[in-house]
C-alpha cells in the first residue's frame, strides 16, 4: 500500500493584535511536510475560526478536536494545503462570531453578551490575518483558493464572510449555522450580499442539534431551530441564483452539536472545496 506523503510540520504560532480587543489573538499555520523543500510551490488556504478546537483533543473546548493532523495526513487524494486556525475570544466568543445584536435580548442580557461585533471581527481577518499570512507563507492568494470554515456560531461568522467578502474567499464550509440567533438579520444580509458565483458552500447539520445552552437563549425546538436556519440559508442563495451544484446541505440524521460530527465531514468538505483544483 502507498505510504501518504502529506505529512506536516509543526505548527506554528503567530500573535496579532486585535484593534478591538486589549490582547492579542494567536493564529496558528500548519504547513506541508516539504514546504522548506519546494520553496517554488505555493498553496491554497484554508482559514478555520475556533482555533483552539482544530488541531489538539487536548486545548479543545469539548475534549475532541477537528482531527485534521491525520485527516490530511491520510487523506492522499487532496492537495497539499496551508491549514491556518484563528483562536476565539474566550468568553466574548459570543459577541465576536454574530455580526449582529442577538434579536431575542430579554433572553440573552441574562448572558451579558449582547452580540454584534462579527463585523469587526471579519475586517480584522481580512485585513490583518489574511494579509499577514499572504506576505509571510507562500500562498495561493486568490479567491478560488481561499477557504473559510467554522461550527456554529463559527458558522454563522462564515456564513456572514463569505457574503461580506464575495471576491476574498472561494469556499465556504458551514457547519451547524447557529443563525437562529439573529435570524432575519441574517437572511436579509445575505439576500442583499449575493456570493461570488463560484463560490462553494458546503452545509451540515444534524437531526439532534440542541443542547441545553442553546435553550437558555430561546423558547423552541432547537433541533429544529438549526436545521431551519441552514435550509433558509440555502434557500436564500438559491433565491439568489447561486448555482445548485457550488451548494451541498447535508441533514444528517441523530447527528448532534459536536466536533466529533464536523470533524468526521471535514474531509467531505476538502473534497467538495478541492476536486476540481
């Protein structure tokens, strides 16, 4: 059998200043194997929020990370790739992956997080993280070979990013879109913000969604509440007229609000991002 070649290197870590924050965010890249080797190749991105859960079981929130080491490790049919993992901000996670004040607020001022700063956040990834990385790896910069992939609320900041940005990022991977929060804030920005139409948006959501945090922000299924929120994104871009085949919802059945289901799709999304490339 062919041993893989995709081995990486370790990863290294970069701290950006934040404009809005009093910290600094550290961002971490993994790189190929042989990119010291190869100094004349370059190579395509794939930007991930919720840093801390990408790379090590150990540091992720859950106790179970993305698995993308071995993933790409294994995963020999794919191009080589620069994988780079935007932490969050901790407590303020809340705040800074919803582009919106959260429209339930007599629910959520009980939380002392009222959302709305995903604005700012996406501007300090385009203009400060994609540049830095751009100008310090050999990247391919274009918009076909940028990717953006987040869970949940880290969903839902990818989700706002990619209409946001139509001509920065090529591929979008959304999983468990927690729209729900700022539901028709949402849908009318991506109605009015049509995707580049080559973009790619791959959508995943499970059957069992819900967990008893979510159900401290609303009165419904939230079951239902997620799996609603990716089927009107989806509809909407169809609205739109984004092409059926750049688009792939996945509702999958008894799947639940974990990284165990995101990573066990992940390499589903690589392809559907990749196989064309």
């Amino acid at each position: 059998m062919k041993k893989p070649m995709n081995y990486y290197l370790p990863i290294i870590s970069h701290y950006l200043d934040v404009p809005y924050d009093d910290k600094p965010r550290r961002v971490r890249v993994l790189l190929p194997r042989d990119y010291d080797m190869y100094v004349e190749e370059s190579y395509p991105v794939v930007y991930m929020h919720d840093g801390q859960n990408v790379f090590y079981s150990k540091e992720a929130y859950s106790g179970h990370s993305w698995k993308l080491i071995p993933l790409i490790k294994n995963s020999v049919d794919l191009p080589k790739m620069i994988i780079v993992g935007i932490d969050n901000a901790g407590e303020n996670r809340l705040d800074e992956y919803t582009p919106w004040p959260f429209e339930l607020q007599e629910e959520v001022e009980s939380h002392g997080h009222p959302g709305g700063m995903g604005i700012p956040h996406g501007e300090w990834i385009v203009d400060t993280v994609k540049p830095f990385i751009d100008k310090h790896y050999r990247t391919k910069p274009e918009r076909e070979h940028t990717a953006l992939a987040g869970s949940s609320l880290g969903g839902l900041i990818t989700a706002y990013m990619g209409a946001a940005y139509p001509d920065i990022f090529g591929s979008l991977g959304v999983f468990s879109l927690a729209s729900w929060l700022s539901e028709n804030a949402f849908l009318d920005f991506i109605d009015k913000h049509p995707l580049h139409p080559e973009t790619k948006v791959y959508i995943q959501v499970g059957t069992e969604e819900g967990n008893e945090v979510d159900e401290t922000f609303v009165n419904k299924n939230i079951n239902q509440a997620y799996i609603d929120s990716s089927l009107w994104y989806y509809q909407t871009m169809l609205r739109n007229g984004h092409a059926m085949e750049n688009i792939w919802l996945r509702i999958l059945a008894d799947e639940h609000h974990f990284e165990k289901y995101w990573a066990d799709h992940f390499g589903e999304y690589l392809q559907f991002t990749f196989h064309d490339k």
